[in-house]
C-alpha cells in the first residue's frame, strides 16, 4: 500500500483513472516506479466509460485495435464492444497489472502548485487533502462534460431534457411510448437513435450536416473466436487495423488525393443506399 499522507514526497501522482491513467499506472510500474498514486475524482474508475451509459453506448473502434497492446482483449470477441464490456476490460488489465491499490477514490484535484525550490509539485484536492509528488501526469478526459448549446426558449421546454452524458439509470422502459427528440448526430446520436426508434411513438432527429459513416463491418462469432483465441491472429488483425487507421485514414486527413478518393468512394456508396 502506498502511502499518502501530506508529508510524504511521492515519485508521481497520475489525475484521472480512465484508460490514459491505467496505462500511464502500468508503464510506471514497468520502469520499476511503485511510489505513486493516482487521483479519481469520481468512486469507480474507468472515465468515459464509467460515465457514459445511454442506450447503445459502445466503441466504434474494433476491439482489436481499442486496447492496448500489451493487454489485449482476450475473452472479448465482439468486434465492436458495448459500454459495459470496455468497463469490464479496463478493471480487468487495473486488477492483472494491480494497479487499483494506488487509485484514491473521491479526490478530485482542486489546484497544483510547483515549488521551484524544492522541485516538487504540491496536489489540494476537494475536502482540504494534500499531496506532494515530484511528477504530476495529467490523465483527464473531456468526453463526459456536456456540450449542451444555449437554444434560445429552451428553458421553457415543459418536457424532461438531458445530455447523452447524464443519461444516468435510465433504461429502454424509459422511453416506451414517448415522444423523442434527438439533437446532434456524433457518435452518441448513431448509437442511441436505433434502440429508441423501436420503442417510441414518435423519434425526431434535428441535425446540422449529415454524417458521413462506414458501414459497420461485423465478423462472425467464430471468426472473432478465432482472432481472441490465438495471439498470432489477434495481432495480426490488430496491425492491419493499424495500418489502415494510420495509412488510409491519416493520408486522407493530410490532403492525398488517393485516399481522399477511396473514402469519398466509400461515403458516397453508403450515402447511395439512404432511401429518405
């Protein structure tokens, strides 16, 4: 157990236990750096997948390539995995690599200080706690702040309204029979549209530009078998995964013009089969 009193100098402190967090905990650990600690301001960790929980939440990334790669997804054979399961993954690589022990739960850093006379960082966090370390590694994430856009009368909206990102205990029973408005089109819009279109009475959908997605490629449970049983498989696809990402994707991002071609080509076959 590491100590944490206010006196005591730690080699680091890590903010936030999200993904960045575990894995920053994990290569501290590697170097043989066991004297740390790392500030959640919340009671479980895991960030945005801790926080996010609306219906359809789930990674669009292949699990293959959203994990890391020193800890791959082994029971996992979804190809795209659910909010739940990334959960499920993270506490499972923090507990393999023991990186809970050092996680304080409900410290939510309030202020940083660095004393250049003794080059050591001092932490205040909510309730008056105090820490000191020489390295501070910032692990906060954004995805779990609302964006929420000041619409003019919106306050007087007789209605329940809410973010994607306070959707709470809410269920699918939620919503049976209502009347819903989703507004915006990103990621969280994609996934939770379909489930609520199968219960509600009426779905409307107020976006600013449309999106353009890819089609959501799906193997089939034995050929995910196959990638999570075997190693040699699994980095296999995970390199192709990368290569693409970083080759078609990134090139297309910088202006060539024979992956903005490709993508436009694939765009524009999807957008061909949207009937409405």
């Amino acid at each position: 157990m590491v100590e944490d009193d206010a006196t005591t100098i730690l080699d680091a402190i890590i903010i936030g236990s999200g993904l960045g967090g575990i894995c920053q905990a994990i290569k501290l650990k590697e170097r043989n750096i066991h004297h740390f600690l790392i500030l959640e301001k919340e009671n479980d960790l895991g960030g945005t997948w801790r926080d996010n929980t609306y219906l359809g939440a789930e990674c669009d990334v292949p699990i293959a390539l959203y994990s890391y790669s020193f800890a791959s997804a082994d029971r996992h054979y979804e190809t795209f995995l659910g909010q739940k399961a990334v959960l499920d993954y993270i506490r499972e690589v923090s507990d393999k690599y023991r990186v809970t022990e050092h996680i304080r739960y409900g410290a939510n850093v309030e202020g940083l200080s660095f004393d250049e006379d003794s080059c050591i960082w001092n932490v205040r966090v909510s309730g008056g706690g105090k820490y000191r370390a020489r390295f501070v590694i910032s692990a906060v994430g954004q995805l779990h702040h609302p964006k929420i856009p000041d619409f003019p009368g919106a306050n007087q909206f007789q209605g329940e309204a809410f973010h994607t990102a306070r959707f709470g205990s809410r269920n699918i029973d939620h919503f049976v029979g209502k009347r819903v408005a989703v507004i915006g089109n990103g990621a969280s819009g994609i996934q939770i549209i379909p489930p609520l279109q199968k219960v509600c009475k009426e779905l409307h959908v107020y976006q600013r530009t449309p999106s353009y997605i890819f089609p959501k490629v799906r193997l089939s449970r034995a050929e995910e078998k196959i990638i999570a049983d075997f190693p040699i498989v699994r980095r296999a696809a995970r390199e192709f995964l990368r290569m693409f990402a970083e080759g078609a994707l990134y090139a297309a991002i910088k202006g060539e013009a024979w992956a903005q071609f490709a993508l436009k080509k694939i765009c524009d076959t999807n957008r061909s089969k949207v009937k409405d």
